[in-house]
C-alpha cells in the first residue's frame, strides 16, 4: 500500500522544516548561552523528539507517504520556533 506522494510538497515540507530547526536551535541555544534554559525545555528537547520519531515510524510503517512522515518533525519545529520567538 503506497501512497501518492506530490516530490515538490516533501521537498518544500524538508526546507520549511530546515527553517524552523535552525530558527528552534539559535533561540535554544541563546538560552543555553544565557543561562535561562529551563529544566522543562531541555525536557521538551527530548520527549519532542521522542514522540516524533514514534509518529513519523508509525507513518512510514503504514505506507502514508513522505508527507506524513516529516509532519511530525515540521509541526513540532514550526511550533517550538513561533513559542520561542514569542518568549524572546
């Protein structure tokens, strides 16, 4: 059972995902920097990745397509980069 997939989408989905990881990382690491990391952001590092991966194996195990695959990584990168452009 393969699903359609449309190559421009993944790959736009690929870049907008490069764009909101690197957005995530310089804010995080400012944090870092600055010694104003929390304890449950170095936690949402981890479990955000975790929960992820689950998602994104799940996808590819059922044939949904790229697409499905790296959503969980672009909305949860997207989502951190809003949060912590907001905070700043």
């Amino acid at each position: 059972m393969e699903a359609a997939t449309d190559p421009f989408l993944a790959f736009k989905m690929m870049a907008q995902l490069t764009l909101a990881s690197w957005e995530t990382i310089g804010h995080r690491f400012a944090l870092m920097a600055q010694g104003a990391c929390t304890i449950s952001e170095y936690q949402l590092m981890a479990s955000e990745k975790i929960e992820a991966l689950q998602l994104s194996t799940l996808a590819l195990l059922t044939g949904r397509g790229q697409e499905e695959v790296v959503k969980p990584y672009l909305q949860r990168a997207q989502h951190n980069a809003s949060r912590l452009r907001v905070s700043r």
